[in-house]
C-alpha cells in the first residue's frame, strides 16, 4: 500500500516512514504527520469529536508552515472603550485642574492609582481592536505570538520538546458570586512540565480548533492527558 501527504498528497518513501508510532514525514513539504487512518484494519488513535473552524480565525499555509490567525476584536470591547473614555476623560479634567492652579502636590499624588487603573485599561482596550494571536507550527519548532502591541505570552518550542497538546476551562469569581469561563490550550512537554500555549479563549470550540489542527499538522496522536477540558 502507499503513504500519501495529507499537505501536497506525495508518496512517502518506506524510509521516511515509522511503522511503531504511524509517523511519517514528506521530503517534499517537510510535514510531519500521523497515517493511522491510511493503513486499513489499524487501530485509530484516540481522538475528540473535530471542530468546525470557528468566527474569527483564518488558516493558511506558509511556506512548509501551518500558521493560525485569531483576531481578538469582540462587540463587549466597545463597553470597555466607553468606560476608558469617561475614565481617562475625568483624570485629564482633574490633572488640567490642578496644574492650572497649581495646586498642592497631594493633589497630583492622590489620584496616581486611577492613572494606572486607566493605562492599563486603555491599553487592554487598545490590544482587544487591534491584535491578534499567530500560531506557527514548523516542522521543527511551535511559535506563539501577540502582534501588533506587545503581549505576554509569546512562546517558541521545539518540536521535538512536545509530548501533547490539550485544552483546559479556567474559572474565574465576580465580586457578586457569578463566575466566568475562559480557555486555553496548553502543551505537555517531555518530563513532564506544562507551558501555556494561548489563553482567554472564549469559547471551548475555539481551543478545540487550534489543539486539533497543531496536533495534525506535527503528527501528534491525540490521547486524555489529566486535568484537561
């Protein structure tokens, strides 16, 4: 029977494939994949239910690389503008104030807290309508990054690092009692450490998405790891 690339669909020679682990790599494209399902009367790997590319993500491939777009911007980010705008439209109001008086330096001290609270806020607001999360699997390595602002996060790792991939659900406790849920998708590394690949998903589909297109793209077969979503 023949092998094909799942990528540009070339023959891959006997050598180039691993009949233990049902690996292969094609010399043409440089992919790295799993052929489980090429083989008839194998036993498929573990696998989720496959998600549907979601809203606000674009796939295409660079090169020999898989890279995944997902825009940030969201409708609840113009709340947050409005708020940012009242906000920092009272403290220029109040610093105008008192440099034009010249008034006493507890009064260009006191409010030093909400300056902060309104930078940080307007530059979240900033990021959410501008950025965006670009994911990059190579054949040798996976690269997180947060353009155009800066924003923590940004990750680069071997490929040969990678054991798994999987998604987990964070809960978080508003002040009246409620609680919201975001999630992530996380790597699981030889030995044992786990590195957060991308956060603040809204949706479970969306870090689904990008588990099961990396983990197809370097030939990860897909198994439960403890803790996950």
């Amino acid at each position: 029977m023949k092998i094909e690339c799942p990528h540009c669909r070339g023959e891959i020679p006997s050598g180039d494939i691993n009949i233990q682990t049902c690996i292969a790599k094609c010399a043409r494209c440089s992919a790295v994949f799993g052929f489980a399902e090429q083989v008839p009367g194998s036993q498929a790997p573990y696998r989720k239910p496959q998600v549907d590319m979601p809203a606000k993500f674009s796939v295409t491939q660079d090169g020999s690389d898989l890279l995944l777009v997902y825009r940030w911007f969201s409708l609840g980010l113009f709340a947050l503008l409005f708020f940012c705008v009242f906000w920092d439209g009272f403290l220029v109001f109040w610093y105008a104030m008192a440099f034009s008086k010249k008034a006493p330096l507890l009064m260009v001290l006191f409010p030093l807290g909400h300056l902060g609270v309104g930078v940080f806020l307007t530059y979240v607001t900033a990021a959410g309508f501008v950025n965006r999360t670009f994911v990059r699997a190579g054949t040798d390595r996976l690269s997180i990054r947060h353009l155009p602002l800066p924003w923590p996060g940004q990750r680069e790792i071997s490929r040969t690092e990678i054991e798994q991939l999987f998604c987990s659900e964070k809960i978080g406790r508003t002040r009246n009692g409620s609680s919201t849920a975001s999630y992530q998708v996380e790597a699981l590394l030889r030995g044992g450490k786990r590195v957060k690949l991308v956060s603040g998903l809204d949706k479970p589909e969306q870090a689904l998405f990008i588990e099961q297109k990396i983990e197809s793209y370097l030939g990860i077969a897909d198994r439960p790891v403890a803790g996950e979503m």
